[in-house]
C-alpha cells in the first residue's frame, strides 16, 4: 500500500483546545441531568456561526429550526429520507459519505457533471467543498438551477470553523437544510457534535428526538463549552501562517480552509475524482 501522509482530513490538536477538552469532560456528568444543555448549545452555536469576522454569512437568519445532529451524517440520512423518491446529485469529488449511503438504496444518484438537473432531482452541496476547501466554482449556478425548479438542497458546512474569505449565501429558496459540525474544528469527532437548521418544523424523527431531549447530552455541554471558550475564527487565524509556509515549502496553493492545500497534476495520487488533488495538511501544522 502506497503511503499518502497528506491523504486524511481532520481537526488540528491544538494543545489549548486539547487541554481545554480534558478538563470540561471531567466537568460534564450533570449535564446528564440538564434539560435545556443542547437547546443552550444550539442557540449558542448559531451565535458563534454568525460571529464570524473571516467570513460572510447571508439569509441564516431564515433557518430558526435547529436540532442537534449526531454531526453532519445523521442530519444526511434524514435529508436522503425525506427525498426518497427523487434522484440524488452531488459534484464529483464530494464527500465519499453520500456516494456510499445511495450506491445500495438509490442506484439512479449521479454525479452533476454528468448530466442536467431535473426537477425530481435533490442535490448535496458541501461549502466550502470537500475537495478544495473553497467554493465550488459552479455552485451558484447548480443553486441558481435548483430555484428555477424547485429542486431541494442540503448545504454540508462541516468545514465552516477552519476556514477564510467564504461567502455562505443561504439565502435560495431551493436550500432546505443547512447543516454544521465540529468535528472539523475541534478534535472531538466522537462525540458527534453537530446542528442542522431549516426553516420549517416538519416533526421528522430528528425534530422528534430533540423535542424530548433524547440527544447527547455530554456532546451538547462540550459544544456549548467550546464555541463559549474559542471563537469562529480561531483555528484559521491561529494556523494561517503555518499552513501558508507548509504550502509553499510543498509548492502547492493554500486553500481558504486552513486545513488544506491543492496540488498540480505532481500529486495526482490525492486525487479523489475531481480536478483538483487535495492534500491535509492537519496533522502537519502543530
């Protein structure tokens, strides 16, 4: 097996954030017993969201339903139910998770560079995208597509937290869910610690489940801890210099997400099926 030491994405182990972690799990067992820990984390969540000086957020103000999502897959799995009978479409390169859900369940999904939208379609959309960590340069125009039709969006966010200069317009009618993790931020993966947020209550199993407060407790109290303790922007702002010098030490471009770099056709073994070769650079920059 060929060894690709820039292959996995992760969250960078900042020693303050890492240490910050230890001590509010030694603090978290009442919040077993707190009834209103994860709606405090959401409404904080949203806060610290918006808080953002690196970067531009336009129409959340619209998304006012918030439930708390085991990370981002859970809040996907409920997008791929609710659009059951419809086509599923995403760009090619995007995250492997959707690829793998339908190969099984909905064999018709296609990548869209492969062919037009249609109106039985529903699209994922990953901003920034998966494969570079910048917008996808045909974004506006799938989204602007998906209006015209009335083809339901799910916007992943899961990098927002690492990232600079994005501009996150939600403000399409298309769009339906946009959701969010920290997993990507902060290293706290397993604690599936994510926020999905709509504008209507449709009283899905998701809705359900955080109506009666049957959600992690533990992950809701350290999110809430960690997006009260570290701003938006922490991360990027405290790695931007590194990641810069690592791009150019490796000649590749630095991407708008902190944790990343693209590199030319000399790294084509990155390559995940788009056209760009993306490198991680987490593990690289401590």
């Amino acid at each position: 097996m060929i060894d690709l030491p820039y292959k996995n994405a992760g969250p960078i182990k900042d020693p303050e954030v890492l240490d910050f972690i230890k001590q509010c799990l030694s603090e978290g067992f009442y919040s077993l017993y707190d009834n209103q820990i994860h709606d405090n984390f959401l409404s904080n969540y949203v806060t610290w969201i918006k808080s953002t000086k690196n970067n531009q957020i336009i129409g959340i103000d619209s998304f006012t339903k918030l439930c708390f999502s085991n990370g981002t897959s859970e809040s996907f799995d409920k997008f791929y139910i609710k659009n059951k009978n419809r086509r599923f479409r995403c760009f090619k390169a995007e995250y492997i998770y959707h690829r793998l859900a339908w190969r099984n369940c909905w064999p018709d999904w296609q990548y869209i560079e492969d062919s037009s939208l249609s109106e039985n379609d529903a699209v994922v959309i990953s901003l920034p995208f998966s494969d570079t960590g910048n917008e996808h340069h045909d974004m506006k125009i799938v989204l602007d597509q998906c209006d015209r039709l009335g083809i339901p969006v799910l916007v992943d966010c899961a990098y927002f937290g690492v990232c600079s200069n994005v501009i996150f317009d939600f403000d399409h009618p298309c769009i339906t869910d946009i959701v969010f993790s920290l997993s990507k931020t902060f290293p706290v993966a397993h604690l599936r610690i994510g926020m999905r947020m709509t504008r209507t209550d449709d009283d899905d199993t998701l809705f359900v489940h955080n109506k009666i407060g049957y959600v992690s407790r533990l992950s809701s109290f350290i999110g809430n801890q960690l997006v009260t303790r570290f701003d938006s922007d922490y991360i990027y702002n405290k790695y931007q210099i590194k990641q810069i010098d690592l791009c150019n030490n490796l000649s590749i471009t630095p991407s708008k997400c902190v944790l990343f770099g693209i590199g030319d056709n000399s790294w084509i073994q990155y390559n995940r099926g788009g056209i760009t070769n993306r490198l991680c650079l987490n593990s690289y920059l401590i």
